[in-house]
C-alpha cells in the first residue's frame, strides 16, 4: 500500500507526458536504429515509424511502386517499409527464378488481421500455412482441371455475351449509338461467369444492372445478387486494410475502415456458407433418389469440391498422399470458393477494361485483330464460340499478353520466406519478406526493347517470343503458387473479345483520358466508358 501510495503521489500529468515521451522517443531511436543498422541495405524512401509510409493508404498503390521503380530500382532490387515491415521489391527477371521454384509456396508472413478476417489458414490465395494451403490447392486443381478442359467455360461467356449485349442494344441512343461504362457492365458479367461456374446458377446480375439503368423493378432475388456481388467489390477496393498491423487498427482513421471491411467479410462468408449448405444438400437429394451420374456429367466446381475425395468421386485419385485423400468440409469449401470469387472477378474484368483501352489507341493493332476475326469467323459471323476457334485466335491472345505486360492487374505478387537464402545477389536471412514487382519486371527495359510501346507482336512473331528472357512476363505469377484459374481467365478473355469486336465497333468515348485506375491488392478499373456501334448498322 505504502509503495503504490508513493507511486501514485509522484504521477502528476507531467510526469505521465514525460514518461510517455520517452517512450515515443525510444521507439524511435529502436526503429531508426534498427533502420540503420539492418542487413543488406538497399535503396529506398526513409520510412516513417509503426506506419511505413502513408501512401499505403492514399490510393494507388502501384503509381507509388512505378515512382520508387524508376527512382531506386535500377540494379534490380529496392526496400520499402509498409507497416512496420521491411519489403524486398524485386524489378529484374533474373533475381527471381529461386522466388518461383518449388520451395516457395508461402505468399504473406502472417501478421496484420488475416486470423481476424479468418484467412490466414483458409482457402488459397492468403493462406499462409503450408499444410492447409497445400491439400486447399490440390482439391480446388482437382476440381478445376476437368471443367477446364471442358467446353462449359466457352459456352457460359457466349450465353452471357447474348443476354448482355441484347440489353446494350436495347440501351441504343440516338444515332443507334450505344454508350456503355465497360468497367460496371464486365464486372457484372465476369460475377454471373463464376457463378454459373462454380455453382451453374445464373445470378442475374447484368440483368439487374439492366433493371437498374431502365428504372425496372427488381425482384428479391436480384437484390440480393447485387449485394453479393457489391461485396466482392468492397473486399477488392479495400483489401489492403486487412494486413494493418494489429497494433495500429484501433486508430481513428483506420478503426472504422477495418470495421467496414469486416461487417462487408462476415456477410460476404454468411451467403458463401448458404451457397455451399444448399448445394450440398442438392447433392444428398440426388444421391438418394439414386439417379446420380457424376461421372458423364461435366460437374460445376462447387459438386467437384464437394464430392471430391468421397465415394461419389467420378475420378478418385490413386496413390495420393493420404493427409490429400479425405473430402473437404464445408469451411474449407467456402474458403476456396471466396478464393474462386474475389480472384476470378476483378482480374478478369480489369485486364478486359485496359484492352479495350490499348486497342483503341493502337489502330493498326485493332485492324489486325479484326481481321483475324473475320478469317475465323467468315463462314457465320454469328455462331457460337469454340475451344477450337480459340486456338486460332493467337493475335488476340498476344494483345491480352502485351496489355498485361504494360499494365498487369496483378502488379504485386509476393513470397515469404522460411530459410535463409540469395536473392538479387544478396543473402538473405529467413523470414523476409520479397515482392516480386511484375510492372516494374514486365516494363524493364534490360527484357524488352521500347518497353512503353504496345507491340502484341512480341507475344506473337515466334523470333520475338525466343528473345524473352523465362521470367520477365509475370501476368499469372509462377512456381507453386501459379494462378490456378489462368486457363479458364484466357477462355473467358479471348472468347469476350472475339464476341465483342464480332458484333460491334468499339470505341472509348475520351480519347484524351488516362486509365481511371486505382491499385489496392489489385489494380482496378473504376470506369471505362465506351461507344459502342452494332456492326450491322455501320456503313
Ligand atoms: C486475367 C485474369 C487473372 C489474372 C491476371 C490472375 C493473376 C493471378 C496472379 C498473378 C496470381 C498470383 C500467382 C503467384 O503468386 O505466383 C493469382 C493467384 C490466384 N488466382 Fe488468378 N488471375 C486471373 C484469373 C483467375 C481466375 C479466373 C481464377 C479462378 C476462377 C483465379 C484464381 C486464383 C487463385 C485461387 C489464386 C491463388 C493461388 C494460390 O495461392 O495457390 N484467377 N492469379
């Protein structure tokens, strides 16, 4: 009692501010010193205490990375600091063939909020932890490797195109223009693509954009779709917030940005649960009624998940590493399918928005593209679209090549490591933290000759494609981690824009305007208008 009592009598305020300046101060001196003092220092802005840098929060990211590219990552490699951790950027496509090889497959240290957000043991893309990620990954490939090969992806995008572009044509101004902004139309459609992917239900929601632009009304169903889909957009637009540093998140102008991006999460996981609840129970209905025949039909990706590693499996697997031989529950489903969700979405919605954009300001490109169109398509301009008219469009796959090499989607893919090891001609303690910075790889000018220019023949000639050096076009990442969705992401993409230079001209609306982009995870479309012209009625 004695000493508290004397304890108590010294703590005026100013005692109190004292010792509390003094421990502001030795934080510093700690941070700073540490700064100072650490391993392989490499160029990079000076970073601020607890915080890194405050351009994590402003916006686009990426604008930032190009900067700090062009200012410090000449020899390949610089640092930056982002929420009190220390970040190894890497812009040269030789430092990061040991990122890509098998013993890397953790992609974040786990810090910030992941465990809040329940993702640091769930799904693919923010699991952290081997083991969970590893048998996640080999279910969700299981699954996805025989739709893949299917024609289902095609034939989704080309009845989903029809009911789109019926509603733009319906949507025609004066002059039987249509103007459209692409960015809310695709990213509504690439939404109903997944759906009918993953569970073969159509969620309706460019219909109920439709709806919305001619002031329809709009069923439960459909507003309920629009929630789901909206969700997805708020995760992408402010995923940045769930690697906030434990320590910070309760900051004024932070809390209510994490406490948003939860809320958004929790409703987001409820309605994933429901999907899965309510598939499998269609599942269990079928079985019982004894009519099932898993094995000729060509399954969605939800039954795969499901039935997969079960007696109902159509392809088990022999000779599988047991702890990979038992079904997945159904946290584990909804985990994959919010991976399915928010990376199948906005990537493929973003890299069509900036093709469109570098099409239009390449006119010889686009002539080249129509006319590669019109030698596939001669015999019936308005049939369905094929795998095997895919395999003839290659231009088309070069322009989708060379847009994502000028301005990839995913400019950011990152890897943690858990050994010591070289990277960048530097060892490198275990622990650290790499980004391999794929903007900064793919618009080097050590790889490409005139790197700001857009010229898809470099994806195209094949005496352009022998001079690529292996890693120095990352548009779906490498190594263990590789997207698992690029197949299906390019049938999506060639097929839409095959579709859409068929039936209509294209044109952006400003010419005069940049991209209206912002990088969080991802860098994201936020508008694109265009003019569209029904090509029947031109001329
Ligand atoms: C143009 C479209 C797409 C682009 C540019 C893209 C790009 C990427 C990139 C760069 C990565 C990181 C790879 C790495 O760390 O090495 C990734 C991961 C991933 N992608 Fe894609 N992706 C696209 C479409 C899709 C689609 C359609 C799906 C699924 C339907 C998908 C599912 C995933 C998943 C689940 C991961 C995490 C994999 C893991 O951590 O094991 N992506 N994607």
């Amino acid at each position: 009692m004695g000493l508290l009592h004397l304890i108590l009598s010294y703590l005026k305020p100013t005692n109190i501010l004292i010792a509390f300046l003094s421990i502001i101060f030795l934080y510093i001196f700690h941070f700073y010193y540490k700064h100072f003092t650490r391993i392989n220092p490499l160029p990079g802005p000076l970073p601020i205490p607890l915080i890194g840098s405050f351009e994590i929060f402003k916006g686009d990211i990426d604008a930032w990375l190009y900067r700090l590219n062009k200012e410090y990552g000449r020899d390949g490699a610089y640092e930056l600091n982002i929420s009190g951790n220390r970040q190894i950027i890497i812009t040269r496509a030789e430092y990061i063939e040991s990122l890509l090889s098998s013993s890397h497959t953790i992609r974040t240290p786990n810090n910030g909020l992941l465990d809040l957000f329940d993702l640091d043991k769930k799904g693919l893309g923010l699991n952290h932890d081997y083991n969970t990620w590893k048998f996640n990954r080999h279910i969700f490939l299981q699954a996805m490797m025989p739709l893949t090969n299917s024609p289902k992806p095609g034939n989704f995008v080309n009845i989903l195109f029809e009911e789109m572009s019926n509603y733009w044509i319906d949507l025609k101004q004066k002059d039987d223009i249509i103007i459209i902004d692409m960015a809310t139309w695709i990213r509504r459609f690439t939404y109903d693509f997944v759906s009918l992917l993953t569970t073969e239900k159509h969620a309706n929601t460019i219909n109920s954009h439709y709806r919305k632009l001619k002031n329809e009304v709009m069923t439960k169903e459909i507003i309920d779709s629009e929630e789901f889909a909206e969700c997805i957009n708020i995760f992408i637009l402010d995923s940045q917030f769930v690697f906030v540093p434990k320590l910070i998140k309760d900051l004024p102008f932070i809390k209510n940005r994490v406490k948003k991006l939860l809320d958004n999460h929790h409703f987001f996981y409820k309605r994933l649960e429901e999907i899965v609840r309510s598939k499998r129970k269609e599942i269990e209905k079928t079985i019982n009624s004894n009519h099932y025949d898993f094995k000729s039909k060509q399954l969605d990706l939800l039954t795969s998940l499901i039935i997969t590693n079960t007696p109902y499996d159509p392809q088990p697997q022999k000779n599988v590493d047991p702890s990979l031989s038992r079904p997945m529950t159904d946290a584990e489903i909804r985990g994959v399918m919010f991976d399915a969700y928010v990376a199948g979405t906005d990537t493929t919605v973003n890299t069509l928005c900036f093709v469109l954009y570098y099409i239009s300001h390449n006119p010889n490109v686009k002539k080249k593209l129509l006319e590669e169109i019109k030698s596939v398509f001669n015999d019936d301009p308005n049939r369905q679209i094929t795998i095997d008219d895919l395999e003839k469009l290659n231009y088309c796959e070069a322009i989708i090549n060379e847009t994502s090499r000028i301005r990839p989607t995913v400019s950011m893919i990152s890897r943690y490591s858990y050994q010591p090891e070289e990277v960048a001609g530097y060892k490198w303690p275990k622990n650290t933290f790499f980004i391999m910075y794929s903007r900064g790889i793919n618009n080097n000018p050590l790889h490409w000759k005139d790197p700001e220019k857009f010229i898809p023949e470099r994806f195209y000639e094949p005496q352009e494609i022998e001079k690529q050096h292996e890693n120095s076009f990352l548009m779906f990442g490498g190594g263990p981690r590789i997207c698992p969705g690029r197949k299906v992401a390019m049938i999506e993409l060639k097929t839409l824009i095959a579709l859409l230079y068929r039936k209509f001209d294209v044109e952006l609306v400003d010419m005069q305007a940049p991209l209206n982009i912002e990088t969080s995870t991802i860098t994201f479309c936020k508008e694109l208008n265009i003019k569209l012209i029904p090509r029947e009625l031109k001329n």
